[in-house]
C-alpha cells in the first residue's frame, strides 16, 4: 500500500542528522511521497536541501519542501515587526532558486497557545498575512498552523477564499471546519497523530465530516507521535498508523483510503 506523509519535518532538529535512516525506513513501509514543512530559516534551507538529495538518491520517492515561517517564531525569537519584510524577502528568493522543490508557502497561521501568544499575536498577524500574499504572488497552495486561534486565523484567511488552503494537523472541531468549508472552495485537512488520543473526540468528530477528497494524512514529525506508540520520537514511518487508525474510524478499506490520499496529495501538490 503506498504511503503519503504530506506535512512532515525530516528538516528539524531530532531528525535532520539521520534524515536519510528516517526516509529509508518510510519507504520501507511504502512511503512514496513526503514533504518536509518549513517554520525557521534552517527548516526551509534543510528542506529544500533534502528534497535535492533525495531526488537524486530516493528516486522511488516523491519529496518536496514548503517554504514558511512558524508563528511561535514570533513567540519564540521575539521576532520584530521591521524584521518581516526582510524574512518574506528571503523566502521568496529561497523560492525563486528552487522551485522545482518547493510546492507550498507555510507552514504559518496564529498560535496563542503559550503565555506569551497573546501578546505577540499582532506581529503574528502581520507575518501570517504576509505569508498569504506571498502565496497568493507565487500561485502556491499555503499550509495554515493554527492553534487556540480560529477566530483570529479565519479573520485573515478569508480575504484569501482564492487560495488553495491545507489546513494542517492542528485541528479544531466540526463547528470550525464548516466555517472553513463552507468559505473555501479549495481546502484540504491534515490529520496526525494527536486524532488518536484520547482526549480529542472533538477531532474525530471533524474527521468524521471532511470528506475524502479534501483529507490528508500527515505525521508532523517529529512531534505528536500516534497514540500506539507514544512517548518515541515521531517519524514520518508512523504515518502508517495514521492510515490505520483512519481506515478504521472511516470504515473504508485501507486500500480505497490510500487511493484517495494519493490523488489529493498530487492534487494539493501538483505533482
Ligand atoms: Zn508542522
């Protein structure tokens, strides 16, 4: 069965060393399309640096990088409002150079969920905005992190209903999701591994609406390691539990299921 990692971080720190270790036992598993997300300055470098390598040296696979800055950069780093030009500067000219590598902005958005999200949420918006029309320019899908902030995510998105959206593993409930969809033509949703715990029925429930045609299946890796094994470093070899878990809570054939992530991977992607 072929797999698809659509939102993976093979370019961050735990994994970046003993990336190629992590692509061959993804492949191992089937893993035939993968795309390593951008957040800092060396996750989009490393990104597309891997997706140069691997073409030469994963023939077999499909991987590919984003380009973006993380809002908890601003949370983080204390990033500056006057810094942003210059940050947006740079990606696209990151973009420009390799573009056959690169197949979406992102991923960025608004998260308050630290102490400090609330106070830097207005630099958040000007970076998160910048970013959709940096999308926007380039004609490329934008990989939307979310998290505490639909109100504050949706105000700015949905100037941008143009834009094909990924909407990625962060998730909210079915409330937003129709918000969402109803506002958005081109939306796809990504699940990963926090779908599976217990906590969050409030993601399976929106699980159980989106339909098939807009669903991905994503490891975030190496954060938010499935339920099953919980407590290891994630890695992009465990978005076949994602595809398990899927099939079993949809009731599809892991088979159909992986079908479809397949086609909407090429579709998002276009690749
Ligand atoms: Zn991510």
């Amino acid at each position: 069965m072929k797999l698809f990692d659509s939102h993976t971080h093979l370019n961050s720190e735990p994994l970046w060393e003993d990336w190629q270790w992590y692509m061959q036992k993804f492949i191992d598993v089937g893993g035939v399309g993968l795309i390593n997300s951008g957040a800092s300055e060396s996750y989009n470098v490393q990104g597309v640096e891997i997706a140069k390598i691997a073409e030469r040296d994963f023939k077999n696979c499909i991987v590919k990088a984003t380009l973006g800055r993380h809002p908890l950069e601003c949370v983080e780093w204390r990033l500056a409002a006057d810094e942003i030009s210059a940050k947006m500067q740079w990606l696209k000219e990151l973009y420009l150079a390799n573009k056959h590598y690169v197949v979406a902005i992102g991923e960025t958005g608004i998260d308050v969920h630290y102490s400090n999200g609330l106070e830097t949420l207005k630099i958040q918006k000007e970076l998160f905005i910048q970013h959709c029309n940096l999308a926007r320019e380039l004609k490329l899908p934008l990989v939307v992190h979310s998290r505490d902030a639909f109100l504050e995510t949706f105000e700015i998105l949905k100037n941008y209903t143009d834009l094909t959206i990924y909407f990625h593993c962060r998730g909210y409930g079915p409330q937003e999701f129709e918000i969402l969809h109803s506002k958005f033509e081109k939306l796809f949703i990504g699940f990963c591994g926090n779908v599976t715990y217990k906590n969050a029925q409030a993601l399976r429930d929106t699980l159980a609406i989106v339909s098939l045609q807009q669903l991905l299946l994503e490891t975030d890796a190496p954060y938010l390691t499935p339920q099953i094994i919980r407590g290891e470093t994630n890695h992009p070899a465990n978005v076949k539990y994602m595809y398990e878990f899927v099939s079993e809570i949809l009731q599809i054939n892991p088979e159909s299921l992986s079908q479809q992530v397949e086609t909407n991977f090429h579709t998002i992607y276009k690749i």
